[in-house]
C-alpha cells in the first residue's frame, strides 16, 4: 500500500469523511466512505511493514547462522593443519 493512497485519503478525510471511495476486498470492489477505509488501510500497512522487517530479522539470522558455521568449520580446519604441523616437526610447547 502506497503512502501516496494514504496521502490523498487522509486529504479527503480532513476535508470530507463522508466521501465515497471504492475498495477492491477479494476480487469484489466494495463502496464505503473515507472515514471508515483510512483506518483499515492503515492497519493493513503497518501488518505488511511488520511482516516485512520480522522476514528481513529472519533472514539476516539464517545469514548470520551461516556465516558462523562456515567460520567454525574453517577454524577447525586450520587447527587441525596445525596440529599436523606440530606433528610433523615435533614442536611441543616449553
């Protein structure tokens, strides 16, 4: 939902509440007045812009998750190579 529908609604309720406006709900286009669609519309926005910041928080987690699983399996890596290379040259600590 565009801000630029609100805008104008917002608009057309300060100056005339009573104004027709048309709103499609399911495929069936349904006339009711501005007073009474403003609110609903504003509701629907802020549960979409809910929606869309808890999907971009589960996302930057999963990223995130990742990342530290592809770090862990590095440092296991190099310190596995390290422990070869104590091996190797027989270094042990004083």
């Amino acid at each position: 939902m565009g801000n630029l529908v609100l805008t104008t609604l917002n608009d057309a309720l300060a100056e005339e509440p009573d104004r027709k406006c048309f709103r499609l709900i399911g495929g069936v286009l349904v006339e009711r007045t501005v007073k009474d669609v403003v609110p609903t519309l504003q509701t629907t926005r802020d549960g979409v812009r809910g929606l869309i910041a808890r999907s971009l928080y589960a996302n930057c987690v999963r990223q995130i998750r990742k990342a530290v699983g592809n770090l862990t399996e590095q440092y296991k890596s190099k310190e596995q190579d390290l422990d070869t290379f104590k091996r190797e040259y027989n270094i042990r600590p004083v």
